[in-house]
C-alpha cells in the first residue's frame, strides 16, 4: 500500500501508521504464554499459573511492549517504501479521531536528512601552509632537551637570583589585610623566567639575594583560574631562602648517548631530531590546512539543518565537557548545570561539516583504501620503538581502525577540494605553526 507522507515544515514530515488491532493481539497473547511457562507465583507451581492471572499481571506491560515493536516495525516498514533517510528519533502517538473498525492508528512526526548542494568549489578560496624544520628549531629543541636534563648547584650568597635558576622561597599574600586560600607557601621552588609564576612575581624576585625579603603589588588577571582572587590585587611578602644556578649538560657523546640514540653522535641526535619535528610539521600542517579546506567546502553547499541531528551533537558536546570537568577532579561534574547553548554553534558546525563532507564523499568516490588505511597506520607507528605492535593494535580492533579510516576519508576530501578551489600558499614558520610564536 502506497505510503502517505506529509511534510510539516522544511525537513519535519509526518506519516500515520494503521495496525491491526487483531494481530496486536495475536501477538500479545504469545507473549503472555510464554511468560506463564516460566512466572513464578505463590501459590502455583511453576508453568501452572492460570492465564487469566498471569494476563491480569502482566497484560499491561505485555501490550505496552508489543505496541511498541509493532508501531516500530510498521514506521521502519513505511520510511523505507518511501525513500525516506530519517534524521534522530520519531515522535509518535495515537492519532486524534476515529479509527477504522479492526485498527490503532498512530501519527509519527520525525525529520529527514536534507538535500545537500555543492557549490562551485573554483569559487572558493583556500589559504595553504607550508612550513620547514631548519637548524633552528633543531637547536631549540637540543636546548629543551638539556634542559630537561639540567642539574642545579646553590649560589653564592652575593650572587642575585637571574633567568634560569631555581629558587626556594616563603611568601603570603593578602588581600584587604587578609591572608587568601592557597596565597601562602614556605620552600617554595620555582624556575626564574620560565612562566612558571605570574610575571610580577618573577619580576620581584630577579634580582633577590639569599635572605633577602621585599614587599611587593600583585595583580591578578581576570581570567585567573582561582575566582576568589581574579582580577583582584594582592600585597605579597617574598623572602628568598635559596638560590641555585642551572648547568646545563654539553652537547657531547655522553648526552647523546643519555638520549638513547643509536649511533651516539651530535649528528645522529639532530638528524632523528629533524625527523621526528618533520612528522610533527606534517600533521600540524596538515591539521590546519584540512580545516581551511573543511571551512571553503561548507562555504559553498546549501543545505538545512535536522534539530534532531544538531541537538543529539549537543548532548554529547555537553556529556564530553562534563567528563572533562570530572577528570580534572570537579565535585558533582556529572551534575554539573552546564548551559546548552553555548554548544548550539559547534554543535551546528559538526552537523553541517558531516553532512557536506558525506555528499562529497558520495558523489566522488572518496572512501578511504585499505591501502590508505595501511599507510596512515604505517605512518603513525613510525614514531614508536615497535612499530609493528601498533600496527597490529589499530588492525586488531574496529573501532580504532574506524577512526583512522575517518582521517583518511577527511584526508581525501582535504586534497579533493585543494585540487578545485583557487589555492594561494603561504610559508609559516616553525615557531608559528607550533604555536611558539
């Protein structure tokens, strides 16, 4: 029989849905024998309950359930002898009026995905980087690793606290006269002019001897993470109880060696240096470049967007900020009243961007190769001491290789809009791209 469908507005539809009241029944009563073969009740022994006891206890529930597979059935029966993609969940109820004799009828109102009009990508303008790992970055990154590997040794008492030395402290602060939770510590340590204190601190403290003690104004951000003093000045009390002078190791056979690379020379440790920077490059580069192709593809499609679709993006938007605030140790996060809309622009870009890139995908053939797949797992690998094992640990589970495959079809997209859209390159450096600019 021939499915009416009648549209709402834009992409909500609804459809009535006729059950035969007969068959209903039929499938109630089948439902209710098998639960007598196996009911349990005082007074009767197993498998001998009478049906109309077992009917008046659990009839309701019964019809309940087979009411909802039935009208389930019959909506997934109608949508599909209509063509229709249906976005979310239907809402459905037992329709107003008079039904025919014999039937139940209910109305199930649900949206459809919409139609998705690509552009002319030739329209659209995309900024490509490029970025290179010079000898520079190769020294700052020799430089961090020395000073992952620094030693300390205490200064003399004449000598003043200087960039890079480690300093033991007492301080408290007050604010209005009064000591603050968490502004007051003894033997403190911290590393001058490393960022590691706010920039009055450091500031106060350059320059100190050992034993000395100075005064001095704090002014807090208004971003600060401690609420009770953001953007609040504090008087801080700062006496120096140590100071100890940073040697950093020399670049030599030995702390080559420290490192674990294979052949022990400078040469070999700033070649494995530069190889591990130029995949990093490759995937920042990458990362940004995808995005500014993912932002000239939704730039030119037309489409409408499914609330059902934009609001079930919400709710994982929200349950994964409320993970977050859990794992960072806040009380009650699950409970935490966490304004849905602020994730109501996301929510719609991750909406839109998925339902452009699937047409794209679609229309172009663009689903990732298991030789893409093998490649992109081969390339992730590579960074690590056994590459083969983790190899072996995306193939050997499917949801993991589900989420490579996922780079690998936006990979695909990613070159399959460069190819069209009026591309202009631009070098960025190295200190920009890792955002150390």
């Amino acid at each position: 029989m021939a499915v009416t469908v009648e549209t709402l507005e834009k992409l909500e539809r609804k459809i009535t849905l006729s059950l035969p009241l007969a068959a209903i029944q039929t499938e109630v009563d089948s439902r209710l024998k098998k639960v007598a073969r196996t009911v349990k009740m005082d007074g009767f022994r197993p498998g001998k309950v009478p049906m109309n006891v077992v009917a008046q206890r659990y009839g309701y529930s019964v019809q309940y359930e087979v009411l909802n597979d039935k009208v389930g059935e019959a909506f997934a029966k109608a949508v599909n002898e209509a063509g229709l993609r249906v976005a979310g969940q239907p809402r459905i109820s037992e329709k107003e009026g008079a039904a025919a004799e014999g039937e139940a009828q209910f109305d199930a109102i649900f949206e459809v995905f919409p139609e998705v009009k690509i552009g002319d990508l030739a329209a659209a303008a995309v900024e490509k980087l490029t970025a290179e790992v010079n000898d520079e970055a190769i020294d700052k990154t020799v430089d961090i690793l020395r000073k992952q590997r620094r030693t300390f040794a205490q200064r003399p008492a004449a000598e003043a606290a200087v960039d890079g030395d480690r300093v033991t402290v007492d301080f408290e602060g007050k604010i209005d006269g009064e000591t603050f939770a968490g502004g007051k510590a003894e033997d403190f340590q911290f590393l001058v002019g490393e960022g590691q204190m706010l920039k009055e601190f450091e500031d106060a403290v350059r320059g100190m001897k050992a034993g000395e003690s100075k005064t001095f104004p704090l002014a807090f951000p208004e971003d600060y993470h401690g609420k009770d003093v953001a953007g609040k000045t504090a008087d801080f009390l700062v006496t120096v109880k140590k100071i100890e002078a940073a040697n950093l190791p020399a670049v030599d056979e030995a702390f080559v060696k420290s490192l674990g690379i294979a052949d022990g020379t400078v040469e070999g440790l700033r070649a494995d240096i530069k190889k591990n920077l130029e995949r990093e490059v490759k995937f920042r580069v990458q990362a940004r470049n995808k995005q500014a192709a993912m932002d000239a593809l939704v730039s030119v499609a037309e489409l409408e967007l499914p609330k059902a679709s934009v609001q079930a993006e919400v709710g994982r938007l929200l349950e994964g900020a409320r993970a977050d605030l859990q794992q960072r140790g806040i009380k009650d996060a699950a409970k935490a009243e966490i304004p849905e809309d602020i994730f109501l622009p996301q929510a719609e870009r991750r909406v839109r961007l998925g339902l452009v890139v699937a047409e794209l995908v679609k229309a172009n053939k663009l689903e990732a190769t298991p030789e893409q797949l093998k490649a992109h797992v081969d390339e992730l690998a590579a960074s690590y001491e056994k590459p083969e094992d983790v190899v072996r640990w995306y193939f050997g589970d499917r949801q993991r290789l589900a989420e490579v495959e996922a780079v690998v079809i936006e990979n695909n997209v990613t070159e399959f809009v460069l190819g069209k859209a009026k591309v202009s390159d631009k070098a960025v450096s190295f200190d920009e791209l890792m955002g150390q600019a």
